[in-house]
C-alpha cells in the first residue's frame, strides 16, 4: 500500500504534481481531484490565524472593561464591576463556539467531498483520507468535535492543527489490473508491425488514407497464419530467441 500526504497550507492543499505519483495518477486527473477538495475549502475555510482571533477577544475584554467602568462612575454603584468577569467569560465562550463552528465545517465539508471522489476513486484502487495532526478524520469523530466539552474546545483553541489529504493506492490492484501508466501497453518481443497494403515491389501505396501499420498479436493471429498468407516483401526475425516472432518488412 502506496500513500501521499499533502499538506494544507494557506488555505490549500498542496497540488504540486510529483514523481511519486507518476505510474499511479496522471497530471489531469490528480489537478482535477486537487481542485474540487481546495474548491470545497475556499467555500469553507479553517478558522485561520488563532493570533488574529486572540487579538481580537483581547480587543473585546478591553471594551467591555471601558464600558462597565464608564457605567460605574456614572451610577456610581459597586455591584456593577461584578459584570466585568462575567461578561468577558461569555464572551470568551462565545469565541470558543464559533471558532469551532468554523472548523467542523470546513472539516465536514473537506470529509464530505472526499468522500463523493471516492465512491469512484475507489473502484480504481485508490483512496483519499482526510487526516489531522496525523490522524484521520471520520465521519463518528467529526460529529465527536460537536460535543460541549469546554476542556476540550479550550485545547483545539490554542492547539495547532495540521491538516492533510492522504492519497493510498493499493498495490494489488495495480498488480491484477496491469494497467499502470508507466508500463508500455504493448509489449515488444509479442508484437509485429506489418504494412496493411504493399505493393509488387514492396513499396506501399500512399494514395489511402488508411494507416500504414497495424499491430498483431502472435497469439491471437501470428501463429493461426502461415508465411504464405502475407503480403509479398521480405521477412525477418524480430527476435532471434523467439521463431515466432517476426517482422515483415
């Protein structure tokens, strides 16, 4: 079993073509595949920056503080400063929730489209994960993120995940199908190459618009036919190991 790991990194996984791939998926189909998962994260994106949102419930405590001290000198009422945790504790929960709201999107939206490539990739022996901090995402432990752990949103909060798309291609499949990109489709010594039309010289006529050489199998008419049954020309051995194949010239 052959995996890939692509990374995420600045909203998108990494579509950069490498060797690895090369025998497994061709250019068009892996850009087409990396394309529809990084289309499915510019609709859902991860909550990004952790410093930006940081700042930002820094920047909310701040005015709530100003606020309820501007109120207190007014009111000139002590009880009112009691609000000031309170508030900044509700608006710390409030932050927790949607920041995890935004990752279980994007992580069910990632899952989900992944999951529509498989249903066909998968008959083709190939397989894509979706995986955080190098563990896979599924469906039970995506749902799992949605409980109302407070501990737990606390360390996703501050934790920095590590996002990946991995592509497993399975062996055997490859092995039984022989159809990988980089084998030759046809293999050399079994083949022979022979004009469809020769003339009485052994020059070909040039006015059809038929190609000019077809490939035959020796095992499916080479051996069937005799040397009398091909056009007139001159016969080689292709292979001197092999009698049987030959090549027309």
């Amino acid at each position: 079993m052959k995996s890939i790991r692509l990374a995420l990194m600045n909203k998108k996984f990494d579509d950069q073509y490498t060797f690895e791939l090369h025998g497994y998926l061709t250019l068009h189909d892996f850009e087409s595949t990396l394309s529809t998962i990084n289309r499915s994260v510019t609709y859902n994106p991860p909550p990004g920056n952790k410093l930006v949102w940081i700042g930002i419930l820094w920047t909310v405590w701040i005015f709530i503080a100003m606020a309820v001290y501007t109120l207190w000198a007014s009111l000139d009422l002590v009880s009112i400063l009691i609000t000031i945790p309170i508030l900044m504790f509700l608006a710390t929960i409030i932050f927790l929730w949607r920041h995890r709201h935004i990752r279980c999107k994007f992580e069910q939206s990632v899952l989900d489209t992944c999951g529509t490539i498989n249903a066909t990739e998968n008959i083709r022996g190939i397989n894509y994960r979706f995986s955080k901090n190098g563990m896979d995402i599924t469906t039970t432990g995506a749902t799992s993120t949605k409980s109302n752990n407070n501990t737990s949103n606390v360390l996703a909060f501050y934790s920095k995940p590590r996002y990946s798309i991995v592509i497993e291609f399975d062996d055997r499949y490859n092995a039984l199908s022989g159809q990988r990109f980089s084998s030759p489709r046809y293999h050399n010594d079994d083949f022979i190459s022979i004009p469809l039309y020769a003339g009485a010289g052994g020059t070909e006529r040039d006015d059809l618009d038929e190609p000019k050489h077809v490939h035959y199998s020796e095992k499916d008419g080479l051996r069937k036919e005799t040397v009398t049954d091909l056009p007139h020309g001159t016969l080689n051995y292709y292979n001197e190991n092999d009698p049987h194949a030959l090549r027309y010239n």
